[in-house]
C-alpha cells in the first residue's frame, strides 16, 4: 500500500471559501444570566455572554473562522449524508429541517487548515444539529479526519459538543464509538497527536468513545462534561451530588480534563500545543 493509499481525502486545488463569520447570529438573550446581547457585541465577545461569562454554542464555521489562519480551511467529506437505517418514521424530515436550520449536512465539519502555519486535522462538531447526536455519518467523518492525520502526519484537533449517540439509527449509532475509538488509538499508535477541546455540552456515547481520549483534554469554562445527566445519576445513587458535578472546572479537578481555556485564548493555546508536540512522523502507512 504504503504512500498510495489516500482513503479518498485526497487535497483539492482550492481551499473552501467559509461563510462570512457569525453572520447568522441575532440579538440573544443568555440562557445563564437572562442578559440580552446584541448580535453585535455576541460577534466581538465570540458568544460569550459580557455579564456572566457563559460560553454559547458555536457554529462549526464560525468556530473555525476563529481558529484557523485565513485562507487556509479546506474541508473534506461535506457531502456525507445520514440515511435513515431503521426505517425510523420522522427521521428523514428532522434531517431535512436540521440542515435547513443549519447549513451544514451533518452535526460535524471536518477538513484541514493551519493555526500560525503549523498544519492540523479539524473536527468541529454542531450542538445546533439534532443536539450534536452522533450517528453514522459523524462516526465516519471523525473517524476519516483522524485516520488523514494518521496518514499525513498531521496532529488532529476535535472540538465536541454533543448529546451522545443519535438513537433514531439504532445499533448504527451505537457502533461509532468503536469506530472513533479505535481511529483515536491507532493515530496514538502512530504517536501522532489528537488534542480534544470539549464544549458545553459534551456527553453520552461522545464521551464514552473518542471525547476522552487525546493525549491533552482542553474545556471551555462551564462546560458540561459526562455521560449519564445529574438526575440519573442522583437517582441511582440516592444521594444530592456536589454543586458544579460535571463542569469543565470540576472535572479538571478530578483529573478528566487538562486545562480549562476561555474562547478568546484557545486559538493561542492551540498554536503552543501544536509547536510543543510537533513531530518528524510522516504517517503510519510509510511505516
């Protein structure tokens, strides 16, 4: 095989244009604080509520206008569709809206770009479409994007944001975490970098599966990081658990997170993470 393989991501002659940065924002009262934001000032803080701090969903093109270099995005698998595998009645017509709603085809955008000219894999993924659910299609965009970093010897940066798995594809959503996981431990293999940043909220399958496992855990501040909700847990437990249970700060305390980075220093943070683990590898297939 060795450098022949491409797994079909092969580089286009033209980066992709993205759309014009927050422009689908509108004036937004925070969930938080009841705060009301112009949509103006919302774009200048990059979603971050003035009053109380609380980090708000991104746009996939939105956060990547923010992180990577200008002109240097080029996204790949776009055209990956969900199908409907279980014959789930209404699912095809919550598809059909989320995309509308969205502008995008699937609950993640993958594609490659530079932060300060030191190249990188991107995932970004979208809470906005169907609550960031992982089903089919996310499973194989993540698992293509890590899979390119392994083949190109790139480091690979996922940004979370996710629900869990997407149960209106059955079994087939069950079956990405295994396929995200193992992409994650072959580019550790390869001793290629993945760096995850996890968003209010990451839980569920995602968390279960490839959110917990890159070599450096960065959170937003706030964010909401598990995999069963607090009431379950209570629940199960018969007993109140501790304020804050769950958020990025706690779980930095308890060891599941590396650091917690406001949004306005990830772009920074990033760029110190990709010079410091920066590798000679040139990819497991010339091995």
């Amino acid at each position: 095989m060795g450098s022949e393989f491409t797994l079909g991501l092969g580089r286009k002659k033209k980066k992709s244009a993205l759309p014009e940065p927050f422009a689908r924002l509108q004036d937004t009262v925070c969930r938080e604080c009841q705060n009301l934001i112009p949509a103006a000032q919302l774009a200048k803080s990059l979603q971050v509520c003035p009053e109380c701090g609380f980090h708000m969903p991104m746009h996939p093109y939105d956060r990547i206008s923010t992180l990577v270099d200008e002109g240097s995005f080029e996204e790949f698998s776009q055209d990956l569709t969900s199908g409907n595998p279980i014959s789930l009645t209404g699912y095809k017509e919550k598809l059909d809206q989320a995309r509308g709603k969205s502008g995008i085809n699937d609950a993640v955008v993958t594609g490659r770009g530079s932060i300060d000219g030191r190249e990188a894999i991107f995932g970004i993924m979208s809470f906005q479409f169907l609550g960031g659910s992982m089903g089919s299609v996310v499973g194989e965009k993540i698992t293509r994007a890590i899979l390119a970093g392994a083949e190109e010897g790139s480091p690979v940066i996922l940004v979370t944001a996710s629900g869990g798995a997407r149960m209106q594809e059955g079994i087939f959503s069950l079956m990405q975490m295994a396929k995200t996981s193992s992409a994650a431990a072959l580019l550790d293999e390869a001793g290629i970098p993945l760096f995850i940043v996890l968003t209010h909220p990451t839980t569920g399958g995602v968390t279960a599966s490839f959110a917990m496992l890159g070599d450096v855990a960065i959170a937003e501040p706030g964010a909401l990081i598990g995999f069963a909700g607090q009431r379950v847990i209570e629940g199960t437990l018969k007993q109140k658990l501790p304020a804050g249970f769950q958020r990025a700060e706690f779980q930095q305390d308890q060891g599941f997170v590396d650091m917690v980075v406001p949004r306005e220093n990830l772009r920074h943070t990033l760029s110190f993470l990709l010079q410091t683990h920066a590798t000679e590898n040139k990819g497991w297939m010339n091995r």
